[in-house]
C-alpha cells in the first residue's frame, strides 16, 4: 500500500485501505485491516470515523490511546488546512471553500453547535469561535454576548453558524427570531451580519440567499 500511496497517489487506496495504513501508524503490530473495515462498517465511511466522538472511538474494541490519537490528528490536520483556504482572502469571495470548511467541521456533530466568524473591515477572517454546543435540536444563544465578542476582537462584520444534526438545514422559528435579535444588536454599533448558515447533512441553508437578511 506504500507503495500504491507513493506511485499513483492517495486516489489510488480504497478508504479502508487508507484508514488501514493510519492505524498500523499508530500501532505497527498485527493485521490493521480487520479493525478498518469493521470502524467503516460502523461508523459508515473514513470521514464519520475520523469524525466520532472521541468517546465512542476509545470505547471501541480494538482501539486504544495511540490510535485513538492519529485518527483525531488526522482529522484535526484536515480541518486546519480546509481553515487556511479561507483565512487570507476576504471570506464572501471564497463562498464555496468556506462552506467546505464549515461542512467538515459540523456536518457530522450529533448536538447543535453555534459559532460565530468575526471579520475585519475588509470580510477577512479574524476569529472562527464555537460559542455554544447544545441538544440535538437546541442550542441556547445570547445575542449580546455575540455583540460583545465582536467587539473585544475589534471586528466589524459577522456570520453566524449552526448545524442542524437532523440534516435538515431549514431554519426553526427560533433560528429566525435568534438571527434578527444578533443582527438588530450589531446595528446599534455597526457590526454587519453578513449571513447566517445552517449546516446540515450535505446541505446548506443560507439566510441571505433565501431572503432573510
């Protein structure tokens, strides 16, 4: 597979291949296929095993600190790299990397998570925070708080994140009412919302792009 990996490139490996070669990585003794094939079959593809929660992964037999350790390095290496995409250049020209980015980092959460882009005064990123993670359909926001933030970061624009773990990014009541509560506090000391995104499963819903802002 080395071999595979270094002459025809890494489109070459089948996924439990490529997930195979990281566990023997981290635990080079015994055959790392069985435990590959048997983590996808699980968790139903590389991405969702990379992207379990740390507690069920070392809950599962055959897994341990070290490899436990490089699947989660992996998947934090390729979320960095999906952020550098979008750090340098203003944010709203590079829509669709931006969205890359924010599906690898939330599509597969299994609670609500809200988080909050602070841009500077030209839409570059200066912050990417997660403000709050909730229930599988809740997560409590405070306006002002978000308000607040942007200002001790000297930021002048926002756009707002969640996900929906149900894979329905159409917005609840509460995600509209929410939305326009953050965007009338950011008017008062002109921080611009810029969007509000809903992050579901393979999907997104834009508030702009749908006429809500």
């Amino acid at each position: 597979m080395r071999e595979k990996l270094l002459t025809r490139g890494p489109d070459a490996l089948a996924d439990y291949e490529l997930l195979e070669m990281l566990l023997f990585f981290a635990m080079p003794k015994g055959d790392t296929k069985p435990l590959a094939k048997a983590l996808i079959n699980r968790f139903g593809s590389f991405a969702n095993v990379l992207a379990a929660p740390q507690q069920e992964l070392m809950a599962t037999r055959g897994l341990g600190t070290h490899s436990v350790s490089a699947l989660k390095l992996v998947q934090a290496s390729a979320l960095r790299l999906a952020r550098a995409e979008v750090m340098e250049r203003p944010v709203l020209g590079k829509w669709d990397q931006l969205m890359d980015y924010l599906t690898a980092v939330m599509a597969r959460e299994k609670v609500e998570q809200f988080r909050v882009l602070f841009l500077d005064t030209k839409n570059r990123l200066i912050a990417d925070e997660a403000q709050a993670r909730g229930t599988v359909n809740h997560t409590p926001v405070y306006p002002r708080e978000v308000v607040r933030r942007a200002l001790d970061l000297h930021a002048t624009a926002l756009i707002l994140v969640h996900n929906h773990p149900s894979g329905d990014p159409s917005p609840s009541r509460a995600d509209v009412e929410m939305t326009a509560e953050i965007k009338k506090a950011g008017e008062i000391l002109s921080i611009a919302l810029h969007d509000h995104v809903i992050i579901g499963r393979g999907v997104w819903f834009s508030f702009r792009r749908e006429g809500l802002l």
